[in-house]
C-alpha cells in the first residue's frame, strides 16, 4: 500500500512539472489524437512485462506514438494511482501503467500539459494500448530539436552501463539509441568482468551514427579499461 510520504511526493513531483511547463508557451498544449488497445501487441505479458510493486499485477503498457522526444517527458501522472513507469525504447515513449487507471496527466519540457485526460475505457492488466499525442507547439518544438541526432549502440553484454555526457543509462535489449544535440562526445560503456570501453564520437542533426560494441571479457572483477576508436 502506497504511504502518505509517497502519495506526497508524487504531489510535489507533478506540481514540480506543471511549474516547468508553464513558462515553455501560453499555447503549448497536448492533445491526445487517437487511443486505442492493441489486441495483437503481446509486450505488457511476454516481451517486457512489468509488475506493480504493490499488488504484484501486470502493468498496463500505454505506447506513445509522438514527435515530441522520450527525455523531454517530466511525469505521467494517474492521479491516485501514482505515477508511470516510463521507458525510452529506440527514441520511443513507453509508459507503464497501474491496471484500472481511467485518467491520466502528462507534462513535456517544451510541449506543455495535458491535465486529467479521461480515457475511453479503465486500462486492464498486461494489455497493450497506443496513444497518440500531439504538442500545441508541435512546428516550434521541432525547430528547435532539428540539431538533434542519434547514436544507435549495439554488441554490447546485457546490462553495460553507458556513460555520455555526464549522464549514465543500463543498456537493455540487443540496440541500444541515444538522442543528442550536435556535437562531440566522449562516451565510455562498463560492465563487470569485460575490460571498459571508451570511444569518441561526432552527432550531427537528423543522423544516426551506428557503434558496434566489441567488449572483451577478462577472468576477474578487477576495473580494467580498453581505448577504442568509435566513429
């Protein structure tokens, strides 16, 4: 059961948002387009289900089909449900969410808030669902974001911590995406029992720079690192 100490800071997260937002554009609304279940989507149960910590019942997986960029969410909000699990798959909007959620609110860093949004119908456990949203300042938000590229990792062991531009993120999956401004960036990837690799690499606007991986495992724990010339 949730405590009053978590139930409070949800509140304080979501005002937080709704602060950060309100400063971006007096018109810088969401909207929500089409939502819809996807009754052949199988990830909520089989690919990458995720259970509630308090009742231990599958999430509902809520799909966001969007221009509007993963990192640049601050909070969905369920109201008294709590708050969503959000994950960054490929530059996409995952967000995981308590079975029987009816309402939800969303803020953006630059799009805006979309406040208690009431739903066609309460999400059911382990079930599929896409969203799609659109910002108020859809045209402006992507001008500015026109700089932004891509760094798509792949190769690497399961579970390889990336560090790159003083943030660090555990790589999932066999392909792993990072969104960044245009730029040079030193990136260095970690994981026990493999040496540590380090690379440099150069973004530019609407480009995808692909990076393979090639770590070499050693017979102890010891922190040990391996320069490498990423391109």
């Amino acid at each position: 059961m949730r405590t009053a100490k978590h139930k409070a800071y949800r509140q304080w997260l979501f005002a937080l948002a709704m602060m950060l937002t309100a400063g971006a554009s007096v018109n810088a609304q969401i909207s929500v387009g089409n939502f819809e279940e996807d009754p052949t989507d199988q990830e909520a149960r089989l690919g990458s289900p995720r259970r509630n910590w308090n009742t231990d019942e599958l999430y509902a997986l809520i799909k966001i089909r969007t221009s509007l960029r993963c990192p640049d969410f601050i909070a969905f909000d369920f109201g008294a449900m709590g708050m969503g699990e959000v994950d960054c798959k490929d530059g996409h909007t995952w967000v995981y969410a308590p079975a029987g959620v009816r309402r939800i609110s969303i803020s953006h860093k630059l799009a805006g808030s979309l406040e208690n949004h009431m739903l066609p119908t309460p999400l059911r456990a382990g079930t599929v669902y896409v969203m799609e949203l659109v910002g108020g300042t859809q045209r402006s938000y992507l001008e500015q974001t026109s700089n932004i590229g891509h760094v798509a990792f792949e190769g690497y062991p399961e579970g390889a911590i990336l560090k790159i531009n003083d943030e660090e993120e555990i790589l999932t999956g066999k392909r792993w995406v990072k969104n960044l401004p245009s730029g040079y960036y030193v990136y260095e990837i970690s994981v026990s029992g493999y040496f540590s690799e380090r690379g440099k690499v150069t973004v530019k606007g609407d480009e995808t720079k692909e990076i393979s991986i090639k770590m070499v495992p050693f017979a102890d724990d010891r922190p040990r690192l391996r320069e490498s010339n990423g391109k």
